[in-house]
C-alpha cells in the first residue's frame, strides 16, 4: 500500500463526519418543504408566510459565509465547523419549540449562521486533506452529503413529519446536529488553514463579466428548482390529496433520480463540454416544470416526472460549476467561494417568486414560475461565451 493510499484512508473518516454534517444543513434546509403545510397549520398561519424563513436562512447563509472567510481566517478550521454545528442547533431547537411565526422565523434565520460558518469550510478543508490525487474523491465525497439531503434526507423528515409532527422531524435534526459537533474535533484534525485573501481580491473576481453570467445562471437556475421543490406539496396536491407519504414519495423519487443524473452529469461533461450538458440539463428542467401541471392528477404520471426532472435538475449544477472553474485561471481558486453565495441567494429569492405565483394563478402557476427562472437561467448561461466572442473579437490596441 502506497504512502498516498494510507493517508487516504486515514482521512476517510473525517471525510465521512463532514459529508454527515452536510446532510444534516442540506437536510434541514430542504425538509421545510415537505412540512410547509404542517408547519403552518400549527403556527396558525400560511404556507407562504413560513416560507418567509427559507428565504431569511438563505440570505444569512449567503452574507455570513463569505464573512466568516474574512474575518475568522485563523481559527482553527475544526473548532469552527464545531462551533457552527452547535449554533446551527441551537437555531433549529428554537425553531423546533416555537410558539409562532415570529420565534420560528428567528431560530431558522439563526441556525443560518452556523450553516455559512460549516458548508464552505468543510468543503475546503476536504480538498486540503487529500493528497493531490485524491482530492477529487475527497470533494466527492463530502459533496455526496448535500446530495443525500435531497435524496434521502427531505423525503425521510417529511415522511417523520407526516407521522410523528414536524417538530419530531426538526428535532432529529438537532439530535444530528448536536452528535456531529462532537464528533468533529475528534475526527477532523489538523487542517491547514489558506493564506486569507482580501475583501478587494475576492471581489476584484466579479469584475469578469463571464464570471458574473454564471453567477446569475446559478441564481436564476437555483430559484427556478426551487420554486417548485418549496411549494411542492400545494403543487402535487391534486395527485397525493395532501397526503404527507405520498409527497415523500414523489420527492424521493425526485432524489434517487437526482442521484443518477449527479452521477452522469460530471463524465458527460468532460466529455462532451459545459456547454452542451448544461444547456440539455436546464431545457430538460423547463420541460419538466413545464409538463408537471398537465399531469397533476396522476400520482404514477407526477411520480415520473418527479424522477425525469430530479435528473435534469442534479445534473445541471455540474457543467455550471465546472465552467466557473475553469473560466479564467487567475480566479479559479476564488471563483467558487461566489458560487455559494449566488447558490443562496437563489434559493432565498424562491419563496417570494412562488408566493406572488400563487397568489397570480394558484398551484398551477408555480411550475410555469419555475420554468421561465430557469429559461433566464440558460440565457445567462449563454451569455458567459458570448462574453467571452466579443472579449476576442474585441480590437487590439
């Protein structure tokens, strides 16, 4: 066994503990769509109003985890990841306990902060513990968390919530929480902390007009899934007749399919281009979106395009990022720290978009919504090479 192997697997466990900690944030910003209903029955208010706290974490997210890079880097790259698990549960319990909109809305916009001080970090320091060859695995990994959230982790806690209340649901979630946060520093040690970079550098990024394209193709792709995933049980309720299995079905077979087209979108885009995986990708998510309406008597008819559209949706993501990486050299390695911050800010604007789409047209809407976001969503994708034509054909001199 070669020295690169053996250190492989000797981080292999802290690989694991990240992708877990992952799971967990993924989980509990993706389950709230499952217990929309639930949730706002209880609190005694809308499905729309509690929606209101998808969009206060999302932007928690997007503000604070750029600042937590500028600000804290220093600390040492396990006590914060700890420390932001433990905030992260705290903010759920509130959430968890909450007599009302109000204190609901408050633990989830707080547990945003320990979201933003995790997700970046523990992406990082996965590719700062892997050797060099192996740092693709390593990120794979880890990434597989956020994954799992979507296919697993969503439909469980909506299926618990459906059986045992959404605040047994959001208390596994906790419980997850708080385990991990103890786990981490006894698994996760000794990551090297990156040389800081300035304020004025990471923004010096934005200055690309091709980088900014993809930035908007990433929020205006994100907020088009979205859209429909948040407002998913108003949106299928005519096939599952409100029942909380039945959309726990649909969403995981929007999951395991998702899996797959997370799978295939990475080999087909080295081999065939960014370009023209991304550009299939989002038009299979408009046509998904677009026929879900048409179907949404029959459970069996949805269930399939659950499953086709959860292809479309895993894949697209891919060829984005990889064209963000790969975009320019001297921004490679900052880049991607924006792409998390366009990713929530997509999500965020979500829930307002689908709000006014209901209160336009009902739940028939929603999809249309979010297919004509995802339609911005490749002409801005588009635009980045055009960016890139008139940047060469651009007079010398």
């Amino acid at each position: 066994m070669t020295i690169i192997e053996q250190s492989y697997r000797r981080t292999t466990p802290a690989f694991v503990v990240l992708a877990l900690g992952l799971f967990v944030v993924g989980t509990n910003a993706f389950v709230i769509a499952g217990l929309l209903p639930e949730i706002a029955a209880t609190l005694h208010t809308s499905a729309a109003a509690v929606s209101v706290s998808i969009t206060t974490y999302s932007l928690v997210v997007a503000v604070a985890a750029p600042a937590v890079s500028i600000l804290l880097p220093r600390v040492p790259r396990s006590a914060l990841m700890a420390a932001g698990l433990a905030v992260f549960a705290v903010g759920t319990a509130v959430a968890a306990v909450a007599p009302d909109l109000g204190w609901f809305i408050a633990g989830r916009t707080f547990s945003g902060i320990g979201g933003a001080a995790l997700v970046p970090t523990a992406t990082a320091a996965a590719a700062s513990l892997a050797a060099p060859e192996k740092r693709g695995r390593a990120l794979a990994l880890v990434g597989a968390g956020f994954t799992l959230a979507t296919a697993v982790g969503s439909p469980l806690g909506t299926a618990l919530g459906g059986v045992a209340g959404w605040r047994f649901a959001l208390w596994c979630v906790v419980g997850l929480g708080v385990v991990l946060a103890a786990l981490i520093p006894v698994f996760v040690r000794n990551v090297p902390l990156a040389p800081p970079a300035s304020l004025k550098r990471r923004l010096a990024v934005l200055a690309n007009l091709r980088v900014l394209a993809l930035l908007a193709t990433t929020v205006f792709m994100i907020a088009g899934f979205n859209i429909v995933y948040i407002f998913s049980a108003a949106v299928t309720r005519a096939s599952t007749g409100g029942a909380g299995p039945l959309l726990a079905a649909l969403l995981l077979a929007y999951g395991v399919a998702g899996v797959v087209g997370n799978v295939v979108a990475g080999p087909l885009t080295d081999r065939f281009g960014s370009r023209r995986i991304a550009t299939y990708a989002l038009l299979g998510q408009v046509v998904a979106l677009a026929v879900l309406p048409f179907v949404e008597a029959s459970f069996a008819a949805s269930a399939v395009v659950f499953a086709l559209w959860g292809v479309t949706a895993f894949a697209m993501a891919i060829p984005v990022q990889h064209r963000l990486v790969h975009l320019d050299p001297e921004s490679s390695a900052l880049a991607p720290s924006w792409y998390s911050t366009a990713m929530y800010v997509g999500i965020a604007i979500a829930p307002p978009i689908g709000t006014l789409a209901l209160g336009a047209g009902g739940a028939q809407v929603v999809p249309f919504a979010g297919a004509a976001v995802t339609v911005a969503a490749l002409v801005t994708f588009l635009l980045s090479f055009a960016a890139r034509a008139a940047r060469r054909s651009a007079p010398m001199g």
